[in-house]
C-alpha cells in the first residue's frame, strides 16, 4: 500500500517532460579521486590530512547527479512555499561544462520572482460593534518550555491584535489552526528576543498570504525601529511593516516621558487600545533606561452597545414609525410628531450594556513595580475609585515573571483592581508535563517508544502544580489571589462579547495526554511494532557480528522487506575513528529538521553537537531552537546546554536557519552574568553580522562575529602562514576553483568587501582557541550552491590514542547547509565520519529541486557515496512532508532519514541505517498531505533577494 500511495504521488506532482542532461561531467583524471581540488597551493596544510579515502571505503561514483530539463511544476500555493521560488531551467545558463542543473540567478541573488512585493496596505475592514464576537486568549504559554513570553490574542469578528510574538507563535497557532490572516497590529510589551523573536516569521507569512499579501502594524516602546532594522538584513520587504515606536525616541505629540497618561494608538468602532509606559527605578531614584528596558501596561476599552429600543415607548411619546427611530437609535433626538417635545434616545431605549475593559501588565523585574505604584493614570478604573460602571476593570492578565508577582508590591497593585479577573501568564512552574505541541510531543513518544537510544524521552518533566501564586515570603496563599486570579492555560479564553457570556472560558484548553496513553494506541494500530521495538533492542546489545543473523530473522518476520542490508551489514567495516569510543565523545541532536517555517511536526534548521564535558557547538539556529533544546535536555538541561556553547555557526541568511539566534545569544549572556566568560563566537555570512549588529542595540547579546569567508581552508592557511597582505577579498574563495574551470566560479567570486586581517586575526585566533579547548582540529567552511554567500561546513576532531599509544584518527561531520549537488560539498566530504545533508525533495520533483537550489533525497546519497562518507543523515525536508519524506529503499543503505530530537551517538553509527526500515513500519499509514491549509508564504524566497 505505502508503494501504491508513493506511485501516486508521482503522478501527481512530478513532471512529465524527461531529461538527461548530466549534472556532473567528470575528467577521467578526476574519476577515482575528489571532483575538484580544494587547495591550488602545493603545501599541504594539516586540515587536509584526513581528506584521503580509507583503503576499507573506496568512494563509489556517482551515478545520477542528473538534471531533468526545465521546470513544468507550477502547483500553486504548494511549490512557492519551498526555500525559493525561482527562475526556470532556461535561465541557468548551460554551456555543456563541468557543472549544470543549479539556478544561476537565484545563487547570485539576482531571481525576479523573489523579489519582495511593494507598497502593501493595510486593508480597511468593516466593523460592527453591535453584532461582534471578541475575546482574549492566551497562546503559547511556556508550559514545558519557558522560552519566551506569551502571546495574547485579542479577538473581534473582523480584526485580530497580537501582544507579544515570541519563537514558536506561529508554530502554535498552525497546531490548532488559528488563523494569522487578520492579523493587522502587532503590540510588544517588551522589545527584546522574549517578545519579538517570532515577529520575522510571522511577517514573512503575512506577506505571503494571498495575491498581495497583507502588510501589519508593529507598536512597541522606545527603540523598536532597532528591531526592525535588525530584520532589514534579511526581511527585504520593509514597507509592508508600518513600525509605530511610543517612548523616549518617538515624535514629541506621543513622547510619554512628558506625560503619564496612558497613550493612544489604536481607536476604532470596536476598540481602543492605548499604552503606558514603565520605566526601571528604585524608590526615587531613576536610573539611565537602556535599550530594550523599557515596558508597556497595555489599556483595551471596548465601547458601550445602547440598550434595545423599545418601539412601545416610541409610540406613546409620539412618535411614528420612520427615519426618526433610528436616528434615536444613532443616539440623536429627536421631535415628537404628534407633541411639541423633543424625545431623547434615553426616553426610548433600554440601559446601556457598559464596555469591557482588559489590562495586559509586564512588569519584567521589581525595579518596574515602583513605577507601576506610582502611576496615577489608572486610578479611575480601580475597584471603589470609579463611580462610573463602565469604567470597571474586567480582566487583567499579568505577562510579569512570577518572582516578580510573588512580591508584597506588586501584590498591593493588584487589590486596586479586586473585582477583576486576574490570569498569571508568566513564567512559572505548573503544568510543566503539558506539551505545547502536542502532535510534535505525539511523534515523539511514538518514536522514544520504538528507538529510544536514537529518540529520548523529552528532558521536561512533571512538577507539582502550583494552583495559586506564592506571595509572600511565609509560603502562604494570599485569600485575594485564590479567589480572584487563575494561572493561564493555552487557549484560555476571557469572553468580552457577547456580553451575556463575559468571563471566562476553559473549553478550549488542551488536556494532558500522558505517554502510556500514546504508546497504547500506537500498539493498538501498529501490533507489529511491539516486535519492532524488541529488534532494535537487540542491535545495540548484540555484538556487531550477529547483525546478519537477526536481520535475516527480522525479514522472516516480514519487518523489512530490504534484503541489502544483510549484504551490507556483512561487507561493512567500522572506520578506524570509531574504536575504542566513548559513549561521551560525541551526541549529534538533530532539533529542526524542517525547510522555510515552523510545522507541527517539525521545527526548522538547527543541529546541536554535543561535546559532553569539553562543550558544544550548534549549526544554525532557526526559530524556536531554544525551546527545542529545552523540550530535549529539559528547562534546566537547557540552560546548562547554552552556558556550554562553544561556537554558533550559521550557513546562510535565510530565516529559517538564523532567527532563533538572538533568543540563545541573549540567553546565555543572562545565564553567564557575574560569572567569568568570553563572548561566544558566532561564525556566519557578513549578512548576518548587519542583523546582529542592529539588534545589539536592544540588548548586548556578548558575541564576537567571524565571517564564514575567514573560515574557509584558503583563509586559515593565509592565517597559520601569517602572510604580510593587509586584507583577504573574496580571492580567497576563487581558490577553491582555481583548477575547476566551473561555471560556478562567477557565482562566488563576484567583488566582495574586503576582509581586515588586523581586525580578524584576533578573531581566528579564539575561535582555534576555542576548538582546541573543544577537541577539534578545524573548523572549515565552504561555500555551496543556494543563494549569495551560502556555506557549508566540515568539524575534524583532533587524533586520540589508544592505551598502548598507537594513534586514532579523529571523526569528521560534514553539514551542506542548503544547497545543490556541488563538487566543493563533494570534496569536503571526502572521509567523513557522518554528513548532514539537506533533502527538501523528493526524487521526482528534481525540477523544483533545481530552480530552488535544493538537493533531491537520492541527490543527497550520492554525494555522500561519491565522497565515502560512512553515514548520511538527511534533514531540512519540505513541509510538503509533515511526518516523514518520501524516498527509495534502494539508496538507503548509508543513510537515515532525521527526525526532531533525534540524538546519534558517535558509538551508535554502525547501527544507524538498521533503524531505518522500522521508521517506515511506523509511517506506515501516513502520506505527504499538505498540512498548513493555504496560508504558508515562501519565506526563505522571501528573503533571498537580499544581497
């Protein structure tokens, strides 16, 4: 059946023209070596030693690294949310040499189509207060993650206000299927990577929404345009964000340090929301506010619906049925037709039904409740103070830490406002065991159940709930508290329309699943992985050499249907880098393993190397990676995870594979405060420095930049031979094709900004510093195939010895980033001990492959076989595939295909690819359906045409 089903997705989705155009076009000379020298000088540098092919692993040759001809895939809506979006094969310039099947514009960053849409608007939508639904709902609180500020949607029928847009927002409302296409204002209560780290998500989805996109206000304190600048980097869109800053730097007329009532920014028919500020003091004294310091109290007011008219009451003053009744309707009076009186609305209608009203409060630390007590601008709505009952508080929800709710201070602020309902929506520790993902948590315990040494239990774990904040120092419950507050929940709803419903609504909030219960329905639907499971056991406790005769049983057993991997299983010998390895060596965590956004199923680009007790690397850093480590290794495990990092290297300037970045940066510099450290050091394109830069003056992210251009094997030779240049241009690269006479050789090496050795030096200087100290020889990065200024990247560790001294040879990772089949990858590959290479395609889309600058699944293994790399593991899969790619057995005997929070051990590689066949039996029923519903934008398309 799953054969059937793949069948018929070829024939729904591949192209019908066929094509033979080779990819590659070898000289003899090159067969049974490296596609093309790294290296055009004659002195071998020492990151060239391990380079060489072990005699027991003779690379094999590639076989089809084919191009299919132009591109006649045109599904709408599908195709366009890939990585891209491009030009067709036509404009790739063929000319019969060493290298075809790449799209030329889109690596030079020169493709038309992805070119940013222009002078989008904010649409007008027509409102009626009368007749409106609204309600506040909490969304994506850090139930078991704690890694960013909650969000708070405000409802109406017609209009949709967001407050705060941390990582993994959108990720949440794609779970359950809130719409973001009417989204129009985006509010912070903080500007910083707690609240604003999903806001570039959320933009490029916005504007990819529909024929035109949709364009959205961002509102904030003082120093918001730093965030949005920050963005500009690789947002190229900028005019459909309309940024309204409120503070310090904003125009005079909404300076709020002139006045301290509350500022308005938005009044419609429906609501008016204004702002108050909050500034850091103690007692009386107030401090410099810093960038990123400032906090907002934000005010929501909907209007008062008039009483019901009452036709009776009309009559006997007078008046005949006509225009006039609803012009009292309208709230004018009017002249009695029969009586020289005049009737006024409130002779003829019923008592108004007041407005509600929602306070949303952050107060980030103590030093802002001091602020907060001394506001007077909220003192007519308090309980008591107003003798208007339209001006009463309804809800107030507290996006404040709750340390900082826990204090006699801000507890005396809140009993102002005692008939309120109050929701506690910061960080705090109850119903940690909840998972926000579900369908994620849901695969994940599916699959800890099959493999648990490749798929771990999550690391979060249950803790007492608390029901009622703490607040005072005797651990006792405050009466007020436990009668008039709630801790939030995901999807809390607090009605505010109809007024008949007003309160609050728990209907939606999601109910705890406990993991017995997945495992017990997946034993229900799949009998046979019981069996499976029991298999997989026995590969990791069996010796090597009974391998052949337990998957000889296996397939007796019908569990594979694969006979290769017997004949493989036999013929494989283990690389000399694995022996005498150590379970603490080395742990490959795969925390995103999707393309362009956030899916329920799979996070985007993020690779955590685990060197154990000598620290840790990450590759790439996509939205919501610190919630993915924290989902891992647990909220504490996490912060002990980021305190280790030794080096952050990112591959390109796409969203998915950098956004997450500022949150883990902005993190560790909080974990590591008052505490002796160094700057980390994050390796990127010179893109990604203009981002980081412009969001440092926010907050100090305490990092040191290295462009991945001083990285590459020509630049730590220049480095190591200190030669007398003052600068390293873009030169550096063309030596990588010096002999390749490549078509490709135009693409990197265009006119660059040359390089300061004097500033960079010092630079390359901590990062092999900092590899040593790690156990690592090199750090290489080279550049590949995508969009401008795109890399891959090798890590060589450094020689072991055994116990009698004879030398061990350290493993190689290879990670491609994202890109095409190229001879660079290929070379850098040579020897590896495991490649991480991307597959967003499948193999009968090799169109869409070739115009987005992707690899297919089998484009994927053949570099990998090509290069005589013993393990491949596929990653960054197109969200086209929400649990598990498609691809053919028949190339899989290397390879396993990567899953979020799959954890490989360095000692458990040989039994990597066994696993394989048992994933398919868990897949089993599942096809590649498009899961997103139509409103999922081509974000790294989006954002390529940045240069």
């Amino acid at each position: 059946m799953p054969q059937c089903l793949a069948r018929l997705r070829f024939l729904f989705f591949s192209p019908l023209k066929p094509s033979a155009a080779l990819l590659f076009s070898f000289p003899s000379s090159l067969r049974h070596r490296s596609f093309l020298p790294i290296l055009s000088s004659s002195s071998p540098s020492r990151r060239q030693r391990s380079s060489s092919t072990p005699s027991n692993r003779r690379p094999q040759q590639p076989s089809s690294f084919r191009s299919r001809g132009k591109s006649t895939f045109s599904e709408e809506g599908r195709g366009n949310r890939e990585e891209g979006g491009g030009a067709s094969m036509g404009e790739n310039g063929r000319d019969g040499g060493n290298f075809t099947g790449f799209n030329k514009k889109r690596a030079e960053g020169r493709d038309e189509s992805d070119r940013p849409r222009k002078n989008l608007h904010l649409k007008v939508r027509k409102l009626n207060p009368t007749n409106t639904i609204s309600y506040v709902q909490i969304l994506g609180t850090g139930m078991d993650t704690q890694d960013t500020s909650p969000s708070v949607l405000l409802f109406f029928d017609k209009q949709r206000f967001i407050f705060n847009a941390g990582e993994g927002l959108q990720r949440f409302c794609t779970e359950h299927k809130i719409k973001l296409s009417k989204i129009d204002h985006i509010f912070l209560s903080r500007v910083c990577s707690e609240t604003a780290g999903g806001i570039p998500g959320l933009l490029l989805t916005l504007a990819g929404i529909g024929d035109e996109g949709m364009s959205v206000n961002v509102w904030g304190p003082s120093n918001l345009k730093y965030l949005v600048d920050a963005m500009k980097s690789f947002i190229p869109h900028a005019a459909m964000v309309h940024t309204r800053s409120f503070g310090s730097d904003a125009p005079s007329h909404m300076d709020a340090s002139k006045s301290m009532d509350p500022i308005v920014l938005v009044e419609d028919e429906v609501v008016k929301i204004s702002a108050l500020l909050l500034r850091p003091r103690c007692s009386s004294v107030i401090p410099e506010v810093k960038p990123g310091d400032m906090s907002v109290i934000y005010l929501c007011e909907l209007p008062e619906i008039m009483g019901k008219f009452d036709p009776g009451k009309a009559k006997a003053l007078g008046l005949r049925p006509g225009p006039k009744y609803s012009e009292l309707q309208s709230g004018k009076s009017v002249i009695s037709d029969c009586d020289n009186i005049m009737v006024h609305p409130n002779d003829v209608m019923g008592p108004c039904v007041p407005g509600p009203i929602v306070f949303l409060i952050d107060c980030p630390t103590e030093a802002h409740v001091y602020d907060l007590l001394s506001t007077s601008s909220l003192d007519s709505y308090c309980s008591g103070n107003s003798p208007e009952e339209d001006k009463m508080v309804n809800c107030i929800v507290h996006l404040s830490p709750s340390s900082v709710i826990s204090s006699p201070n801000y507890h005396k602020w809140m009993e102002k406002f005692s008939s309120a309902q109050h929701i506690i929506a910061g960080h705090q520790t109850r119903n940690v065991e909840i998972p926000i993902l579900k369908s994620s948590a849901r695969i994940a315990a599916r699959l800890n159940y099959l493999c648990p040494q490749f798929f771990p239990a999550p690391g979060f774990w249950s803790l007492q709930p608390l029901n009622n904040i703490t607040l005072d120092s005797s651990g006792k419950d405050h009466p007020f508290m436990a009668d008039k507050s709630i801790s939030a929940e995901n999807l809390l709803k607090f009605t505010l329309r109809p007024h008949v419903q007003l309160g609050l609504d728990k209907a939606n909030i999601p109910t705890h699943r406990t993991s017995s219960e997945t495992i017990s329905e997946l034993i229900t639907e799949i009998p046979e992985i019981v069996d499976a499971a029991k298999h997989i056991s026995e590969f990791f406790d069996k010796p090597r050499g009974a391998y052949s005769n337990l998957l000889r049983d296996n397939n007796r057993n019908n569990l594979t249907e694969d006979p290769w991997l017997e004949e493989e299983e036999e013929k494989r010998t283990t690389p000399s880098c694995l022996q005498n390895v150590r379970r603490d060596d080395l742990e490959i965590v795969l925390l995103g393993t999707g393309s362009s956004q956030p899916s329920k199923y799979r996070n985007v680009s993020s690779v955590y190397i685990n060197l154990f007790s000598k620290g840790s690397l990450m590759l790439d850093c996509g939205e919501g990676t610190l919630g993915q480590l924290k989902r891992r290794y647990g909220v504490e495990g996490a912060d002990n995870a980021v305190r280790k990092l030794s080096c952050v290297w990112i591959s390109h300037i796409h969203a998915d594979h950098h956004t997450g970045l500022a949150r883990i940066l902005a993190l560790r510099r909080e974990l590591l405060k008052g505490t002796a450290h160094e700057p980390l050091i994050v390796v990127g394109p010179r893109q990604l420095k203009r981002f980081l830069d412009a969001y440092e003056k926010l907050e100090d992210l305490d990092m040191e930049f290295v462009d991945c251009r001083s990285t590459t094997t020509g630049s730590w030779d220049d480095f190591e031979s200190n030669g007398e240049s003052k600068e390293i241009n873009d030169s550096t690269e063309s030596t990588l094709f010096a002999k390749s006479n490549n078509r490709m050789q135009s693409v990197w090496t265009r006119p660059g900004s040359p390089v300061d050795k004097a500033t960079y030096y010092p630079l390359l200087k901590k990062l092999q510093t900092v590899l040593n100290e790690a156990g690592l020889e090199s750090l290489i990065s080279f550049p590949v195939v995508h969009c401008p200024q795109a890399f891959g990247v090798a890590l060589e560790a450094a020689d072991r010895f055994n116990s009698v001294g004879k030398p061990i040879p350290g493993w190689k990772i290879v990670y491609s980033g994202d890109t095409r089949p190229c001879p660079e990858l290929v070379e850098a590959s040579r020897g590896a001990t495991v490649l991480i290479h991307e597959a967003t395609f499948e193999d009968g889309l090799m169109e869409e492959a070739v115009a987005r600058n992707h690899s297919t699944t089998k484009e994927a293994i053949e570099v990998g076989d090509s290069a005589g790399a013993y393990r491949i593991i596929l990653t960054h899969f197109s969200q086209r595939y929400p649990k598990i790619p498609v691809f053919d057995d028949a190339h899989m005997h290397k390879t396993c295909i990567a899953f979020d929070m799959m954890s490989v051990n360095l000692a458990d590689l040989p039994v990597l690819p066994n696993v394989l066949p048992y994933l398919k039996l868990l897949f089993k029923d599942e096809m590649a359906v498009d899961e997103l519903d139509g409103e999922v934008p081509d974000q790294a398309a989006l954002t390529s045409a940045v240069a």
